[in-house]
C-alpha cells in the first residue's frame, strides 16, 4: 500500500473512527476526567499529578486543546470527537523523536496495555527502528505485577493472566521491568514508546516516554502538558479492526524515515 498523504490520513482516521466521531462516548470521558481530578490514581496512569488537577474544568481545557474533544463544559452526554489533525500533528512529532532515536542508535523499550488494538503498532516500530540500528530492549524474565506475568511478545512488553494478554491501565508491569533491568545491571532505555500506565511510568521515572491515549485516558495528555512525557498520539485505541492503524503506522514511519 502507497504511504497515505496528510490529508488521505486524515479521511482514514475519520472513516475508520480512529479519530473523529470516535465510539467513546461523552459521558464516559466526563466521568473519567472527573475521577482523575478527585484523585483516583486508576486514571492517573502512573503520573504524580498531585492537586495539580483538581478542577475536572482544567482537565477539559487540555483534553479539548490536545484530543479535540468538545470543550463546551454543558456538553454532558451523546457524541464526543477526537480532532484527526491533532491525531496527525502528535504523530508527526513522534515521528520526530523516532528518527533521534535512529539517528542515535538508541536502546528503545516498547510496551502496550492495549494489545488487542495497538499490540501491531507497537511491534512495526520496532522492526523499523532495529532495522535501522536501534536496540530494542529485551525485558527480563520472570516479572510478575498485579498477578500477572509481565513479557515479551513481538518485541513488545505486555502483560499476560491465564494465557491471555490483559489490557491494563496499571503501571504496576513498566515498575516491574524497569525495576528489572536495575536489579540487573543493565541500563534504562533511552526511550520508551508505549501507552496508559506504562507510558505513565516510565515518564515519571524521567524516562523518554511518547505514546497513544483515548479520549477518556486524560492523564497523560497532562502529562505531556506538563512536559513528562515527550509525545502523546489522540486516538481511539481500540477500532472494529487492528489493521486500520496501518495506514497510520506507516505515516509515521515515513514520517521518520524509517521506510
């Protein structure tokens, strides 16, 4: 498949409601930024927010900024979006960080709490990325976190619960790799590409951290606001069918010269 144009992107992101219209609903993502904004560290995502964000109004303010979600505070129920330009605007920047990382042969670690949607994204970036010199760190065996296994699938660190990859927002696995590579010896990476509680963690342990979030996973869009994480990438994280994100995946890695 030829590598889509901005704007063929961008009709592909809304056609597929990866961005757009997205199946999130309004009342879903209030609720959400809600009980982050009341301290609930589930939808923290591994950040320290403090009382940084105790107002849900500040919390719509960065998302309607950064998602494109409607920033009409009266807007309580029914449809709400994610602006696709801004889904195209994150990408390109992350594209940026990928071709620093090449060009710098970086010891680069992936990671998803989303396997069912982005597991393939992650792992064609990491294909691209070695391929171009990068190291594509190997996680150490035997982690275990939230009573489950932490591994290693296609390059991709996720986390496993009775042979089925788990979609989770915790950042209890990146705790456990990172804690396992320092129990070994073995460097940090120089960056880490990734989503919810892993991409959360591993920015607040001063790691580079780009990565994706819904509409309704607010934290890290503050994060990024905040400057502790470099990237992150609007869109919906789980669409009818996995391989919609290739058209993206593959703007991206043009993108970053990476193909």
């Amino acid at each position: 498949m030829p590598i889509p144009s901005r704007a063929a992107l961008v009709e592909h992101l809304v056609r597929t409601r990866i961005a757009g219209d997205v199946a999130t609903p309004r009342d879903n993502n209030l609720s959400h930024y809600r009980k982050l904004a009341n301290g609930d560290r589930h939808y923290w995502l591994g950040l320290e927010l403090g009382n940084r964000w105790a107002d849900e109004q500040d919390v719509l303010a960065v998302m309607a900024e950064r998602c494109g979600v409607s920033d009409d505070p009266e807007h309580r129920h029914g449809q709400d979006t994610i602006d696709p330009e801004l889904t195209v605007d994150a990408l390109e920047r992350m594209a940026a960080r990928l071709r620093k990382a090449a060009a710098g042969s970086e010891r680069v670690l992936f990671a998803t709490g989303h396997p069912g949607g982005l597991l393939d994204v992650h792992r064609q970036t990491a294909d691209a990325l070695r391929a171009a010199g990068c190291e594509i760190v190997r996680i150490p065996s035997g982690l275990m976190a939230d009573e489950g296994m932490v591994f290693q699938f296609a390059d991709v660190a996720v986390m496993e619960r009775g042979a089925t990859l788990w979609h989770t927002h915790s950042p209890a696995p990146m705790a456990a790799v990172l804690d396992g590579l320092e129990r070994e010896g073995r460097p940090m990476p120089d960056l880490v590409v990734a989503d919810h509680g892993w991409a959360g963690c591993a920015g607040q342990r001063g790691l580079d951290s780009v990565g994706y979030a819904d509409c309704n996973d607010p934290a890290l869009f503050l994060g990024e606001a905040e400057g502790t994480l470099q990237v992150v990438v609007p869109l919906d994280d789980h669409v009818l069918d996995p391989r919609f994100y290739d058209p993206m995946t593959d703007y991206l890695l043009d993108a970053a010269g990476l193909i």
